[in-house]
C-alpha cells in the first residue's frame, strides 16, 4: 500500500478556471510523487478543459476513494454529474453554484470519514454559491458549516510572509466591531497550534493594530488597541504563547518577511491580503486552520475573464497540493 497521502480536490465553480488549474496542476509529475489525487468535479469539464490546456490525461469516474490506482496517467473522478454541457464558461449562474457547493459537500464528508487525508480547493464564485441559494461569504465558512466548527480562521502563505485574520469576509465597520479580546486570543492560539503541527517548535507571532501606526498611544482611533488587543496578547503571552503586539501593519509585515515572524496576526479582511497578494497570486496558498479536517486552497478567484482560454496559471494549486500533503502528514 502506497504511502502517498489521498488528497480531494473539488474542481470549484465549473464556469471559472477551476477545472483548468486542476487538470494542468495533475500533469506535473511532481503532483503524482508526493499524492494520490481525488477530483470531486465533472468528468465532461475536466476533459473539456485538457483540451484546452494541451494535456492529454486519461479521465475515470469513479465511485470511491477505493477504487483510486497508482496509475500516475489517470485523473480519477467523483462526478456528482450535476454540470450541463453546454453551461458556458466565465459566468455567473445558480447552476455552476450548485455544482461548487456540491463538489464541497462530498469532500467534507469524505475527509470527516477518514477516506482522504485532506481537501484542496479550486475557487468557486460567491455570487453563483449565492445563486443557488447557499448563504456563505466563501469556502472558509462553508467548510465550516459542513464540519460543524464553530470557529475558524483564514491563513495565507506566500513566500517569506504567513497572515492569519480575526475577521474575513465582513466590512471594515462590522470587523472591527466584531474584534474582541477573546476572538483575537482564539485566533493567536489556533495560528500557534497550526504552526507547531507544521513543524515549527517555538512560533513566533506579531499580532497587527487596527488603527494607523497601533493607535500611536491613543493619537488614532478610539482606544480599540488596547481595549481589544492589548488583552488578549497578555493572556496568551502567559499561556507561554509566543506573540507580541499590537504593533503597526505599515511596518509589521516588512519585519515578518525579513525573517522577524514567523507569522503575522491580521485584523481585518484587507490588511492581511492585501501583502500576501502584492507577493503574487502565482505562489500564494489560502489555508484553513480550527477545522478537523486539513484544507488548503489556491489563493486566487475564478478569474471569469480568461476561463476556458487555456491561460490559467497552476501554481498556486500546485503549491496548496504541497501544504495539503505536508498538513496531512504531520
């Protein structure tokens, strides 16, 4: 029995380049020596999209992660069969929601069994998930639901620089009502423990103001600092949690890359993608940490613009294939 670990990639919105960054992601022979991949998608838009990309994989449904073969040339298939074909690519439709949504469902349940080692996610389009009448702001809240987590958060890693976010997918308003000493502590110990299983004994943590330059002593701001920070920093410092802050986000995430860090904790949506993504799309990994489940992710959209041109790029998958594989091992 092969030691490789079998890794669920959901193919995403089928209208977007999901299924593009799969099938030329698996062409790598690099992907077929570290795992054994399981596509939960469309037999019929994957093969579509290998005609686009120029590849020539041989596509096989199957019913189960136990029928997966060693066979390196083979794509396998769990193929809820839910995807017309004829739905166009690059636009939003309830359809193509459905499809994502269901694609999701399957892997969750299948890793919750214990049949895959982790979930690898192309992007799906929040306007088509809300199409087809499911409520969630992305895959992060999604997986939870489906988990039944009451607590997650976000991390991304590009490279030289990791950010985990207290709040995502809500408006700068909303978030930094949302903040509070315990939701950052929560989030402090989750980036902690995620980063010890990743193999790193002693993290290093610097936790991000809300407001320019960390309030600067109360000058910005209306003390949020240290009413919602300040607090929670002290408690996991004494839970021998090694985190500093807050400290200024127009500084701090220079100090992380340049080796200071070994992970910087953002408050908002915006101040922690915003430097993970000037570092490029190419390399970036979206990471999904308080899940019983390992679920790595590209860190880019479905990029409806060149879907089914050929022209999307794989890398990032290939480097969430890389974090699912290393996450799941340890």
């Amino acid at each position: 029995m092969t030691e490789r670990p079998i890794i669920a990639i959901t193919m995403g919105d089928p209208a977007g380049v999901g299924p593009e960054v799969v099938v030329k992601a698996l062409a790598q022979a690099q992907v077929a020596t570290m795992c054994r991949a399981l596509v939960i998608g469309d037999v019929h838009r994957l093969a579509r999209a290998a005609d686009l990309c120029g590849v020539s994989p041989n596509i096989v449904a199957v019913e189960s992660a136990g029928q997966l073969t060693d066979d390196a040339t083979v794509i396998h298939v769990i193929d809820p069969q839910v995807v017309p074909a004829d739905l166009p690519f690059g636009h939003v439709s309830a359809v193509a929601g459905e499809a994502a949504y269901r694609y999701i469902e399957i892997a969750a349940r299948l890793a919750l069994a214990g049949e895959v080692h982790a979930i690898c996610t192309a992007p799906l389009n929040k306007e088509a998930l809300h199409a087809a009448g499911h409520r969630f702001p992305g895959h992060t809240e999604l997986l939870a639901h489906l988990t039944g987590t009451n607590e997650v958060s976000m991390m991304l890693e590009a490279p030289g620089l990791r950010v985990v976010h207290v709040t995502t997918h809500i408006g700068i308003i909303d978030a930094i009502a949302k903040i509070e000493p315990q939701l950052v502590a929560r989030t402090i110990r989750r980036t902690d423990t995620t980063l010890r299983r990743a193999g790193i004994a002693h993290p290093r943590l610097a936790v991000c103001g809300i407001n320019p330059h960390a309030g600067e002593n109360g000058l910005f701001g209306h003390g949020e600092e240290d009413s919602k920070i300040v607090p929670a920093v002290a408690q996991v410092r004494s839970e021998g949690i090694d985190a500093v802050g807050p400290l200024p986000a127009d500084t701090l995430f220079f100090r992380a890359r340049r080796g200071e860090f070994d992970c910087v904790v953002a408050m908002y949506h915006d101040q922690g993608h915003g430097p993970v993504k000037v570092l490029g799309l190419e390399a970036g990994v979206n990471i999904t940490i308080g899940l019983p489940v390992v679920r790595t992710s590209v860190d880019h959209g479905t990029a409806f613009d060149i879907a089914g041109t050929g022209l999307a790029d794989e890398r990032s998958m290939i480097e969430a294939l890389k974090q699912a594989v290393t996450l799941s091992q340890r």
